[in-house]
C-alpha cells in the first residue's frame, strides 16, 4: 500500500506514520506538511532514512504543490493537516477556514480526478458541540460546533459528505475526542501542564476546571484510524473514543501527582469565549464494526505520557523556543532526492 499522508509531521499524523510504518513494513508513506508552528519532523528523526518513507514539503491549499505530489498513484489518502487550535480559532478565524476547508477542497478534488480508492478524513468530536449529562453523541447527531475551529472541521466534514453523495467519493469520515501522548505541542492542556510543572510554573486551568472531555491515547487512535484504512466501510462516519469523560480539573490533578507537584500550583484563569461544557462519544459503531477498542486506560496512558515528557525535556524546550524549526533546515533542504525515488 502506498499512502499519501497529509499533516504527517503534527501529533498525531507522526505517531500514525509511525505506527503504521512499524505494523505494515511493506507500505510506502509520503508525507505531505506545510510545516507551520505545529509541524515538527524531529517527531519522525526515527523514521526519516527508511527506504519506503519520503516527506515532501507543501501546502493542501497550494493547487500545484498538491497535483505534484498526486504525480504518484496512491492507494489511498489519511487526511491530518489541519489547524486545530481552538484558542488561535477565537484570536483569528481567517486561516482555519483557509486550511480546514479550501485545503481539504483542493484535496478532495486532486483525489477524485486520480480516481484514489480510498480517502480517510480525520475530524474531531468537536463538531458536535457539547453534550448533555449522561449523553452521547452519534454518528448521526447534528453538528453544532462552537468555536471557529470546530465551525471549520464541520465544514470540512460535510464538503467531504457532499462527495460522498454527489461523486460517489470514496470517503470516510473519523471523528475522535481528545488526544494525548508524546509529541503533542505543548500549548494542548497535557503537554502544558507537564512541562510547566517541571518547570515549576503555574498551571493556568480554564473557568471551574470541570469542563469534560473524553481522553484517547494517541496510538490507540492512530490503531483506530488503521482499522478504517484497512476494514472501514467507504461512506461511512466512525466516531473514536475511550468511554470516559473526566473534568479537566481531574486531568490536572493527576498529573501533578504523578510529577509529585503540588496541587498549590493550579491557577484559575478566565473562561475561554463559548467553552464547551462537555464532549462524550458513542463510539459503538467502530468497536461493533470494525472489532477496535482502546488499549490504553487513561491512568497507565498519563502516566507513561508524563514518563515520555520527563524523558524528552530537551524536546520540549526546542518546542517552546521555536528552535525544532531549524530541523528542516538542517536534515532536508539540501538533499537531491526525488519523488521517482520511490
């Protein structure tokens, strides 16, 4: 299988490369990243010399750089790229759009004139907006998203339907709750409050701290995402989560015992603009279906993600400083590969 990866060098688009690089040895993976702030190929220094990996650097809402990439004929496309910071959403909405929507767009169109048998579309839980108590949302509930981000995400998922339907695309639509794990840019709630309680700062904690939200290790939704590749049905919306809404506050507080920090360090902050109260997924549909489930329980996956940051400080201080810019720089601007290398 040869596979196009789009936002390959983001959270979750490098474990999935990875992931999937270690479990199918034979398949070849392009990854193709604008390389914005939240882009970062040292998250794959462990895989950038093997034969069947190649990274190419462009921009989903670039037409050319796109059709150049679609030169080589791909079994099937994992769309990641994305802008998916619900703060920088609220400060400025222009570039979510930009990215999210006309940059899935270009995608979907570069796809269906090449006849791509199979195109995977990662979202987010977000798009549902926030749910009830003792509810859940479906596949089949109505978007409601609340911040410009998840406004984008929604667009994009309902342009990807519209293929669907009127070109018979060969879409499928994931949508996941929130992540965490290693490699996760620290302005996300759990890399954040790692790396600012070792470095004995305060842990800023949006409102009441009981906002919730249902906590997926990375690997085991990268596993997720690899059963829809492989087995999912084409048309089909899978929703990808563990089971367990757990307030934010809670998050906090476990993480700063694991660290062995005092809780003296949590900071109240204002609100964020229209804060959803609370994300849970019926995710039965991809267990039922697809025989997926979690490997990781939230208590073992924080505690091995808090073990990988401890372990991994000299990454997190270039993350912060900006100085995991300069990778590309070093290890790809003057190599003369081509893509017929592959």
């Amino acid at each position: 299988m040869k596979l196009l990866v789009t936002g390959g060098a983001g959270f979750i688009g490098s474990n999935f490369i990875r992931l999937f690089l270690a479990t199918n040895p034979d398949a070849v993976i392009f990854n193709f990243d604008k390389l914005t702030y939240a882009g970062n190929l040292a998250n794959l220094a462990d895989v950038e010399n093997q034969p069947n990996y190649r990274f190419v650097r462009g921009d989903i809402c670039d037409e050319a750089a796109v059709d150049n990439v679609f030169a080589e004929s791909f079994d099937a496309v994992v769309h990641f790229a994305a802008e998916s910071h619900v703060d920088r959403s609220i400060a400025g909405a222009r570039e979510f759009i930009r990215t999210n929507v006309e940059g899935t767009l270009v995608l979907l169109e570069a796809a269906r004139k090449r006849k791509i048998p199979r195109f995977v579309h990662v979202s987010t839980d977000e798009v549902y907006g926030s749910i009830s108590p003792k509810q859940t949302a479906g596949e089949d509930s109505p978007l409601a998203p609340n911040s410009p981000y998840a406004a984008s995400k929604a667009a994009a998922d309902l342009l990807v339907r519209s293929y669907i339907r009127t070109h018979q695309f060969p879409a499928i639509i994931t949508r996941s709750t929130n992540n965490y794990g290693p490699y996760q840019f620290p302005e996300k709630l759990i890399p954040l409050m790692i790396s600012n309680a070792l470095e004995g700062k305060k842990l800023p904690v949006y409102g009441d701290g009981l906002n919730e939200r249902d906590w997926i290790f990375v690997e085991d939704h990268c596993r997720a995402i690899d059963a829809v590749l492989q087995k999912g049905k084409l048309g089909e919306i899978y929703n990808i989560g563990s089971g367990r809404p757990v307030p934010n506050i809670g998050i906090v507080r476990s993480l700063l015992k694991l660290l062995d920090k005092p809780e003296g360090l949590i900071e109240f902050v204002q609100d964020r603009p229209g804060h959803d109260r609370r994300y849970a997924l019926d995710d039965s549909r991809i267990r039922r279906e697809l025989g997926w489930s979690p490997v990781a329980d939230l208590d073992n996956g924080l505690k091995h993600t808090v073990e990988w940051y401890r372990s991994h400080m000299d990454w997190v201080h270039q993350t912060k400083s900006g100085e995991y810019q300069q990778y590309y720089e070093k290890f790809y601007v003057n190599r003369r590969a081509t893509l017929a290398e592959l």
